[in-house]
C-alpha cells in the first residue's frame, strides 16, 4: 500500500487505534506489553527521542486518516493525542473544526457561496 492509499484509509474506531498506537509505542520503546505504555505521558517522558519518534511514525503513518507528518508527532505527544489526531478528531471526539484543509475545499467553497447568497 502506498502512502497515499494510506492516508484516504477510513481510521479504525477509537478503542481499535487506541490498542494500536500503545502497541506501537511498545513496540519501538521495546516495552514488554502495550499495557506497559501510559495515555496521557509525553512520548519523550516515556523514554523515547526524537530517533524513535520517526520510527513511531514509521509505525503510525499507516493508520492516519489523512496524511501525516512527524511533527504531527511532536505537536501530539501522548498516545491520547496521537490517537484523536490519527483519527482526525479532537481529543473528545469531535472533528477539529480548525483542521481544514483540501480534502474539505469544494464544501468549504460551497458554504461560502451560500452565506454569501444569505446576505446578500
């Protein structure tokens, strides 16, 4: 599978990405269990570095429901985030309503003309 393929890939549902992402961080911070890995700790205070955040990233890109950079990593530290962040959603669930971007153009384009038609 391509990179690109990959990006349009629908995401997994929360609890499915959830068991995902703690097993890649395991498995790059060469834990035991993914049971060992926190939610809600910072990648690096978990013992990593910025050499095993892009083998994390290596691990995770696959799963993203858009495409995904490794400073999308460091932006999103913890596995909570990360797992909100590769299923395009904020932490509580809901899709970012700040995260707009091609994917989302002609709908962006076509509230635009109606609000514009309603004013005028």
């Amino acid at each position: 599978m391509n990179d690109a393929t990959a990006a349009q890939a629908p995401a997994p549902n929360q609890t499915e990405l959830l068991l995902k992402v703690r097993q890649a961080w395991a498995d790059v911070l060469d834990l035991d269990s993914a049971d060992q890995v926190p939610v809600d700790v910072n990648f690096l205070e978990a013992g990593g570095s910025s050499l095993l955040l892009i083998m994390l990233w290596e691990e995770l890109h696959p799963l993203a429901s858009h495409p995904l950079k490794v400073s999308d990593l460091f932006q999103h530290s913890t596995v909570q985030a990360q797992v909100s962040l590769l299923a395009g959603t904020d932490e509580a669930g809901q899709e970012p309503t700040t995260r707009l971007g091609a994917h989302n153009r002609e709908g962006l384009l076509s509230r635009a003309r109606r609000s514009r038609l309603v004013s005028e």
